[in-house]
C-alpha cells in the first residue's frame, strides 16, 4: 500500500512536471472539438449560419486540401522551432546555471499553452483533411476549415508571443526573481497567521522512535493525509528530520506517543514523499539551495560571472531576513484543535552553513562579493528583532571578515571592509571587531 501510494504521487508529479503534459491535453481537446465541428457541421442550424458567412468560406475541395496542408506544415515549422528553443534555454540553464531549475522551466504553463495550441490545430486539421471527400456529390467541410485559418492566424500571434517569453525566460535575472517569488510565497504559507497560536514542542523522552524503511530525500509531505490518520488512531506523530534531509535506510524517521502495529506504521511512513526532483512549492530550502547554486555556477571559473552571483546573494539577503523574522509553524492541529503533527523546521545556522559557506569560498577573491556577503549580514543583524539569531550573525561575520583578511591585498579593499566593521561595531556596542590593517 505504501509503495503503491509513492508510485502514485511519483507519477503524478512526473506526468505533470512534463514538458508534454499540458501540450497532450490542449491536443486531445482539440480532437474532440475536431469531432463535435464534423458532427454538426452539416447541421440545418450550421447551414443557415455558413450562408452568412459564405464570403470568407472556401468552398472548393482542392482549395481546401491547400488551405489545410499549408497550415499543418507551416504549423509543424512552426512547432519544431518552438520546441527547439526550449531545449535551448533548457541547456543553457543547465549549463550556466544548475541543474535544478529545469523543473520550474520545463513546467511554465505559458510555454506549455503555446505547444500544446499548436499540436492541437495540427491534430484538428488532419482531421478535416481525411473528411474532405473527393466525390463531388459530398459538400466540403468549409465552416470546418474556416476555423483552422483562425487557428493558423492565432498560431502566428502565439507564436510571436512564445518568442518574447522565451527571450525573457532565458535571462538570469527574470530567473533568480521567479525562485525568489516562488520561495518567498513557500516562506509565507509556513508562517504562522497573526490569530494563530505558535504550538508547544512535546516531551517526546518516552515516545518510540520509528524507523525508515528505505533510502533517499525527504522531499515532501502529505500534512492533510498524516494528520487526518493521526486523528483517527488517537497518535500524535514528531518528525525527526526538517525536509530535505537524505535518509539511509533503517534511519530514524519520526517518533510516535505510543506503540503501533506494523499497518498503522506502513500508513504513516506513506505520508512521506521521497522523490529525487526538487520544486520550491515543497518547501522553500529548496529556493535557496537554487539560488545559491546559481552563485556559485556564476563565480566558477568556466562562467565568470560575479553580477549574477552579487544579484543571488542580494535575494538570498531578502530570504534570510525573512527567516530570521518569520515565526514558523512547527505545530499541526487536527479538526478539534489537538496538537497531532511536531515539525522540525530547518534553523537559520543549517540554512545559512548550507547555500552560503560555498559562496564565501568561490568569492573569496573577489572584493564585491564578499562585500554583498557581509552588508548582507548586516542587514541580516539590523532585522533579527527578536535576537534569536544575532550570534550566530556576529560569527558568520567574524568568519567573513577572517576570509578577506587573508584574501584582500589592496588598501583600498581593505578599507571598504573596514567602513562596514565600523558600521557592525555601531549596532552591536558589546561586540568589537577588530578592523584590518595593510
């Protein structure tokens, strides 16, 4: 049952997350619309109606097979440069960015909308070619092939649609802004509302600690399912590990308020989704692990590219800022209000050790870089308001500071990082670091 359940979200999550999903269910509709026009098309209603509009009809079969393989084959010229431009941009992400957002590119609906609207006149006017009769006894199906002139004349409008978003995708910034709207909007939904109680952290010293079965990411968690089952069962459930953790088999997994069978265990353990994809809408570790990978893809020598790397650290700030200012829920009510599922969220110290300490290390050369890191910081102290996080802040700036120190040769490097000590130094009177001298 539990693997069967994996198999299903895997699936589902597969099949939606690829490029031909949306494309096969426009051209699919397109077949049935195909079918309902040659139902009705010779219809009493239809024929009022196309002696109307008989001006802009064609009526002669030769002219119609014209019509209609002009448009299929300009629509699959169409149609080939399309997809052609998306595995374009699709490498060149790959490339010179990470691997992990193709994901998010390959699941833009927009994209997706515009192929799949020209599969489906391609599919509709195949089917009006082989209903085009040779007998002239037989009328032509020309309100039919009226309709795909409109949809050839739309194709060429999407068509100069997709080539304007495409050019857009493909820049750096308009991608690093996307995850950082995407993680920003994933922060937003763990935050608790203003009307909502933050929840207590049970005494689990006497719970049972149950194990996973198999290996791979934590990658996501059906809440709804695993607390509606905790609620059935009279269980209260604690996770271990925050998501996106790697789990070896036979790891310790959550911990239970009281002895379950092996049925109820299999039913929990189904709750949690391990999948190798990683999509920002699971949680939002995941956004900030793409675009401290895009940085770091930025500052390595085959790139060369410290702008992109500066514009990531400047969201990443943003992020980080929100982190140290969000209170986060780590606590799930069921229906009548009693505490059922204890989260482990993922700390600001593992969160900033995991997409930062690569960036100080590929930047550590360079002046500006390591200048967004630490005014970064800066900022991160000026707006930890509830100082939960401000050691943790002073230490990372003491490391970053230690790394220019051993890096910067100029005086005048020296001195820019000395005017943001100085600052540091003015917020945090009982911390005094040490300026760098030449």
């Amino acid at each position: 049952m539990k693997s069967t359940q994996n198999l299903l979200h895997k699936t589902y999550r597969s099949i939606t997350g690829s490029i031909a999903f949306y494309p096969t269910l426009i051209a699919v509709g397109f077949l049935i619309f195909s079918t309902i026009i040659m139902l009705i098309e010779y219809e009493p209603f239809m024929m009022d109606l196309k002696d109307r509009i008989s001006f802009v009809l064609v009526k002669s079969k030769e002219d119609a097979r014209l019509v209609l393989g002009t448009l299929v084959g300009s629509i699959i010229s169409l149609m080939v440069f399309s997809f052609s431009m998306v595995m374009i941009v699709l490498n060149r992400a790959s490339s010179t960015l990470s691997p992990r957002v193709i994901p998010g590119l390959i699941t833009d609906k927009s994209n997706q909308v515009v192929l799949g609207f020209y599969l489906g006149s391609i599919v509709y006017s195949l089917i009006l070619i082989v209903n085009v009769q040779s007998e002239e006894t037989i009328s032509t199906p020309d309100f039919g092939i009226l309709l795909a002139m409109i949809f050839g004349i739309t194709c060429l409008a999407f068509f100069m649609y997709f080539i304007h978003t495409i050019s857009q995708n493909i820049q750096v910034d308009n991608i690093l802004d996307s995850i950082y709207s995407k993680t920003k909007r994933e922060m937003d939904r763990l935050t608790l509302d203003e009307d909502e109680k933050e929840g207590q952290q049970p005494d689990t010293e006497n719970w049972f600690t149950l194990n996973t079965s198999k290996a791979g990411y934590f990658k996501k968690m059906k809440v709804k399912e695993l607390v509606e089952l905790c609620e059935h069962h009279e269980v209260k459930v604690q996770i271990l590990e925050p998501i996106g953790c790697f789990f070896v088999e036979n790891a310790p997994l959550f911990q239970i308020d009281k002895q379950i069978d092996d049925e109820l265990k299999d039913k929990i353990e189904s709750c949690f989704i391990l999948y190798p994809q990683e999509w920002v809408s699971d949680h939002y570790v995941f956004g900030f692990k793409q675009i401290s990978e895009i940085a770091i893809k930025a500052l390595s020598p085959g790139i060369n590219d410290p702008g992109t790397a500066i514009k990531a650290i400047h969201l990443l700030t943003l992020l980080y800022i929100k982190k140290v200012q969000m209170n986060e829920k780590y606590v799930i009510q069921d229906s009548e209000g009693e505490d059922r599922l204890f989260f482990k969220q993922i700390t600001f110290e593992k969160l900033y050790d995991d997409h930062i300490t690569q960036i100080r290390i590929y930047g550590k050369s360079d002046t500006l870089v390591m200048l967004a890191l630490l005014h970064g910081l800066l900022n991160m102290y000026k707006a930890d308001a509830y100082g939960n996080n401000k050691d943790s802040i002073i230490r990372y700036f003491k490391a970053s500071i230690e790394v220019c120190n051993k890096n910067f040769e100029s005086e005048l490097d020296f001195s820019s990082v000395n005017k943001v000590i100085e600052e540091f130094n003015s917020l945090s009177p009982t911390t005094s670091i040490t300026q760098l001298s030449t």
